[in-house]
C-alpha cells in the first residue's frame, strides 16, 4: 500500500499525471521490486515512465540504454523541465566535448542525477565502464530493445554486448528491456542475449485504434504527397524515403511547392540535426523528410501524418514509424507508397550481404510485400504479424482495405488443395515454391523435385497469380498455416490446418489488389494526368498573349511559351502564387506578365463554374538540380561555356541545352561576357532586331532567314537565350 501511494504522489508531483496509463503501475512496481521486467509496448503507450519514475524513486543511478541521441536530448530535456534541475538528468554520448563529459561524471559522482543516458557505442568504452563501477546503478533500462536481435528492423551488433557489460557493473542489478515492435522470434532473441529468463513480461496490445492506414501504388507520387500534404496545410508530418538523396530531393521539392519542410538523416551534422528537430518541435517547420533506415527519434506527440515514400524494408520498421504519428491518441494518418521498383532496390542492399543475412532480410522483406497486395484489412495483418489475432470488424473502417470494395471468391477448394499439396511435399518449401508449381512455372528447383511431373504444375494457372497469393496469405491470416521463417520462411500445417483438409467448411476469401505502379519521380510533362486541356480557354489565354506582346514590342513566345499556355488550361491557377507552379513560369515572369493572364483565367473559372481540380502541378525539384546550379554559380562568375561543359562531362551542344532550359524556366541569366566574345554588336542587334519581329519561335526559321553563311546554329541560339532572358524573364 506504502509502494502504491507513493507511486501516485510521485506521478502527480513530478509528471503531473493523475493516474497511470495500462500496466505502467504493474511495471514500475515489478522493477522498484529489483525484478527484471521485459516491456512491450508500442509507440504511444508510455514506456518512457515505465523506467524514468521508478530511477527518480531509486537509490542511485537509473542507467539507460538508447540507441538515438537525438531521442535521449529530448527524454533530458524534459526531465529536466519536470525535475526542474539540470543535474537530474544527463547524457552520454559522442555528441558531448571533454568539458561537457567532465561535468556529467562529476553530477553523477554527486548523487545528483537519477538518470544517465548512453549510447550502446558509449556503454563499452572502457573507460566508461569503470566509471560506472564507481556509482550505484539502480537499474539498466534497454530502451529500444529489439535492436538486439537481427530479426528486428534495426539490428545494432553493440547491443549484443550490453549484457557483458551489466556483468561489470556489479552483482543483480535488475534490467528492464523495452519495445515498441517485437514478434514472438525477436521477443525470444532478447530474453536470450540479456539472460532474462525470469523476467516478468508484460505486453500491450500492437492495435493503434487512432492511426488510418493507407498503401498506394506509386504512381505520381509527388504531386500526390503535395497533394496529401496541402490538404493538411497547418498539422505537423514525417515523409520517410529510402535514401539520403531522395530525403534531400524530396524536402527540396516541398519547399518548391510552398510546404516548410527540413531534410533528416544520419549525413547531416549533429549541430543541423538538433536544430531541425527543435524547429520541428517548435512548428518552425511542417514536414521533416527523414530516411529510413535513420530513425528520427522525436518525442513529438501531436504529428499528424506519416507518409512513406519507399516502402519500409520490414513491418517492425513500417509498424514503429507510422507510430510515430497520433502519439497524443488524435488523428493520425499512415499513407504509404508502394512500387516493385522499391522491392528490387531493397534486394539489391543485400545482395552484398553474407548468406544468413540475406535469407532473414528476403523473409522480412516478403511480408512487407504481402502486407503492400493484399485487400485484407491492414490492422488484421499488422497485428497478426506481432502474434496477436484481431477481427477486422474492430477496425472501425481505419484502414483503405476496409473501406474498399472488396472482390471475394470462393476459397474451400483452392485452400484445401493448397494445404494438401504442402503436406505431400513434407511442409519442405515456402510460399513461392508453392506458387511455381501451381502456375507452373519451371524453376530450377521445380524440375530438380520434378514437381513439374505432378497433377497439379500449372493447375491453377487459369486462375492468376493474384487469386494464389491470396489464397496462401489469407491462409497465414486465418491460421491454417504458420511460416517458420528461423528456416527459410517454410510452410507449416497448424492444427486448423491439418482439420480443413479432411473436413474442410465454406469458406470465402478477398482477392488482393492490383498494386500496379510506375515509379516516375520525372519532371511531369503538361498533361500530368490532371485531365483534358480546355481548347476555348487556350485560343482566349493566345489572344491576351498577343495583345501583351504587342504593347510591350515583343514576339509572343516571349511573355510565355506554348506549353506553359497549355499547362495553364489544365490546371487553371488563379493567382500569382499558383501560376508561379506552371512549368516555365519563374518568379520574375509571374510578377513581370502573370497578373493579367490570373485575372482571365479566374473570370472564365467563374463564369463557366468550373470545378477546378486540387491537384496543382507539382513544381519538380529537378529544375533546381545540382547540375543547374553549378551552372548558374560558373555564369555568375564568367566562365565559358566550353570550360563549364568539359568540367561536367558535356558536349557544348548539352551546356546548350542545360541553359536553355533554365532560361526558360524562369531564370534571367546574364550571358554577356561569353557573347560579346563570340558575336560581334552589330550582329547581336541584328539577331535582336529579327526576334523581336518574328512571330515564330524556331531556330530553323531564324538560321534561313538570317543566313547559314553569317551565322553558326550555335550563335542563333546563344542569341535567342539572351533575347528571352533580358526581355522575358
């Protein structure tokens, strides 16, 4: 009873929390009881106070084991806050100088700090280690925890050696491990490698009853995360992607488009790392585009959203960071992009790996793909691969499965036949194996079992391949079956298994999606799938065009080229702002000839009631590539275009091209230098004078005009992007 109302008055003095959430008073008691307690919770739960109120009410040091630093800043700023001291709590970390480290041993040393973070990195160190040896450690808490296993999507070796290292600390000091994702392989794993065989384990329920989960196919996948994003203009999001160049790409273009967004991965310094976190705490910031395989460890409880650009490479990984979103319990919405181009690229990082390593990969990354195709509902599949078996009807239409339609078959033949075949074969080969055969497809290891000589090769080939996925994975769902993946993913009969075949019952499945996708991160041309150009609105948006080139004395092409006109009649912006997204259309030639054509635009908008579509085009960071900007960085500071080709490995007539293009998207570039050079002034104002009469927009044109014997191509175009840079942009 003492234990129980302290438990409370220290919850309420220090976190100002009036009750506890699920089993946390279970918890906290079983490690103030000096008992090793394993604690599976996922994100949102509160595992934080599960270890950080029993340290504050422990003799001693709480040591904690967290493989982020960018989470144990957090977890010490906060500490801080509640306890109201800087000594309270620490961190130690390679983050830290030799003055920082000192003052951190001498609080520690002092009494004063009931909690001190550590790197895994760090907690080897020797000299480290002795000085823990010096202190009283209360207990170690392994934030974390499935890092320990190689089935775990963040596999960390040092934390294999954290148990040798408690071994040093002294005699039966307790340990708590702690996870938000672990199935029952990884949950083995880490009772093993810690030694916590008489751990008390207490485990929550995976279901975020809060968080919508959503798989698209990856198709304009841009122009629909701007889209998603616009239309959740003020809430706060993470936009994981596979790699550090497309986080770079991707945050570039948000900030193209108008969405505050910062890139986050494990390239940038720690000093850029912190700041961005902070502004994204602070809401400085909407978006962070972070990669994958660098967790952002952000203790941010009101994100919103969680958007995958790749698909994450295992469902712990997709699990853990879609859980980062709704931690306050509010809305959370999890929408991810799916492609076989992301699976192949996935393979491909572990081809180079040892063999062992790439068989547990293949196996995770399988049910990530199942997961991706299949029409089942998503929080079914999530937590059946977690060990917990749910009914869909418990989903509340949280998910895109639940709220499609859905095509059913009838499965009692096709599932009886299946289960049959794995038991003729011994329960010897996994999924694929089983789908070869019934499409018949004649692998190698099909004709060395000469599994093409049995009735049933290519029995099912009528059916699809979509229909035989099914039937296996809904197989795994309902438990006829059971994957032993510590032995190459093989199936296996379950009791209800064994049953259906010698008395199977009516049974209906849901076939899987069409997940078809074409991965085109490209620049989108003007017919961006946004729909059919509006030809009246064109012919109106010429006529003005017209008018405005003859005031100002200039051709036409001049003000804006055709395409963006085009581009105009699909998208209909109506404002300076929005025109601004139309390819071709910079800054300087919106606010230089864009208000006019916004005003026609938006009165033909109103008078026709058109439904404009949401989608804007999306403006693509690759106008702003690294190469375009290199380029404009050597005009600036007058280098001929010969010697910026050969530096970037281009022929002149591509340097051309790369100036051209960005001439005309907008950009007034001041070639000057390079053509008073090459073209002597009367034949510039020549060139000039035949431009500014001509209707025509063609270098063809101009060269028979003006003389294939006075002037190269080459000049002629030099000339015309001088002639739309000084005057059009």
């Amino acid at each position: 009873m003492e234990i129980k109302k302290s438990l409370f008055d220290n919850l309420q003095n220090f976190f100002g929390f009036d009750n506890f959430k699920g089993e946390q008073e279970a918890i906290i008691t079983n490690i103030l009881q000096k008992k090793d307690t394993f604690v599976i919770m996922p994100t949102g739960g509160g595992k934080s106070i599960c270890y950080q109120l029993p340290a504050l009410m422990s003799e001693g040091t709480a040591v904690v084991i967290s493989p982020l630093i960018a989470l144990m800043k957090n977890q010490v700023d906060q500490l801080r806050a509640f306890g109201g001291t800087d000594s309270i709590a620490h961190f130690l970390n390679s983050s830290l100088n030799k003055s920082e480290i000192t003052k951190v041993k001498q609080d520690v040393l002092s009494g004063e700090t009931k909690l001190l973070y550590v790197a895994p990195e760090s907690l080897s160190k020797p000299e480290n280690v002795d000085f823990l040896r010096l202190i009283t450690v209360s207990f170690v808490a392994v934030d974390e925890a499935h890092c320990i296993s190689e089935w775990g999507h963040d596999f960390r070796p040092e934390y294999r050696k954290i148990r040798q290292v408690i071994n040093n600390l002294g005699e039966n000091i307790p340990i708590i491990a702690l996870t938000a994702t672990a199935t029952p392989k990884v949950q083995q794993d880490i009772i093993k490698n810690l030694q916590m065989n008489n751990a008390t384990l207490f485990k929550s329920s995976f279901n975020r009853a809060n968080l919508y989960y959503e798989v698209r196919a990856k198709k304009n996948v841009m122009k629909e995360i701007v889209r998603f994003i616009k239309g959740n203009t003020g809430k706060s999001g993470i936009v994981y992607c596979l790699s550090r160049k497309k986080v770079e790409e991707v945050s570039e273009a948000l900030n193209l488009n108008g969405i505050r967004a910062l890139p986050y991965h494990a390239g940038l310094d720690p000093k850029t790392r912190a700041e961005t976190q902070d502004k994204f705490l602070m809401e400085d910031v909407e978006v962070i585009v972070a990669t994958i395989a660098f967790g952002m460890g952000i203790d941010k409880p009101d994100v919103r959203y969680v958007i995958h650009h790749d698909i994450p490479k295992s469902m712990e990984g997709y699990y853990q960071e879609t859980g980062r979103a709704g931690r306050d319990g509010g809305e959370g919405l999890c929408l991810a992009f799916y492609s076989e181009k992301d699976i192949d690229k996935l393979a491909k990082f572990m081809k180079d790996k040892p063999v062992s390593e790439r068989e547990i990969g293949t196996q995770i990354l399988k049910e990530v793909i199942d997961y991706a195709e299949s029409a089942v509902c998503r929080r079914k599949q999530i937590l059946h691969y977690f060990g917990e078996n749910f009914d869909e009807a418990g989903c509340n239409n949280m998910c895109d499965n639940c709220r499609a339609q859905k095509t059913h078959f009838d499965a009692t033949e096709k599932l009886q036949g299946t289960l049959r075949l794995i038991k003729e074969f011994g329960e010897k080969f996994d999924d694929q194996h089983i789908l070869n055969v019934v499409m018949g497809l004649e692998t190698q290891q099909i004709t060395a079992y000469n599994h093409n000589k049995i009735p049933e090769f290519a029995s099912g080939k009528e059916d699809g391949i979509l229909l035989w996925k099914s039937v296996l994975r809904q197989a795994l769902l309902n438990n006829y079956l059971s994957k032993d993946i510590d032995n190459y993913g093989l199936l296996k009969l379950t009791k209800s298994g064994k049953s259906f075949i010698d008395s199977p019952h009516s049974l209906k499945f849901v076939l899987n999606r069409e997940m078809e996708a074409t991965d085109d991160d490209q620049d989108e041309t003007s017919q961006g799938g946004a729909g059919a150009m509006d030809e009246e609105l064109l012919k109106m948006l010429k006529d003005l065009r017209k008018r405005i080139a003859k005031q100002k004395n200039l051709p036409p092409f001049v003000v804006f080229q055709d395409p963006s006109l085009e581009e105009m009649c699909i998208h209909y912006p109506v404002s300076l702002e929005e025109i601004k997204q139309i390819h071709g259309v910079g800054s300087g030639k919106a606010l230089k000839f864009g208000t006019p054509f916004v005003n026609l635009i938006s009165k033909y908008v109103e008078d026709n009631d058109i439904d404009r579509p949401v989608d804007l085009v999306v403006k693509s960071a690759a106008n702003k590539s690294a190469l375009k900007v290199s380029i404009i960085q050597n005009i600036d500071r007058h280098i001929a275009l010969e010697d910026i080709a050969a530096s970037k490995g281009l022929t002149y007539e591509d340097i051309l091209r790369e100036v051209e293009s960005i001439v005309n998207s907008g950009t007034k570039l001041n070639l000057n230098y390079y053509i008073d050079e090459m073209i002597d002034e009367d034949r510039q104002d020549e060139v000039f004078d035949y431009f500014r009469g001509t209707e025509v927009d063609s270098i063809d044109m101009a060269l028979k005009e003006l003389g294939s014997d006075d002037y190269t191509r080459e000049e002629l175009q030099l000339m015309r992007i001088k002639f739309l840079s000084e005057l059009g942009n």
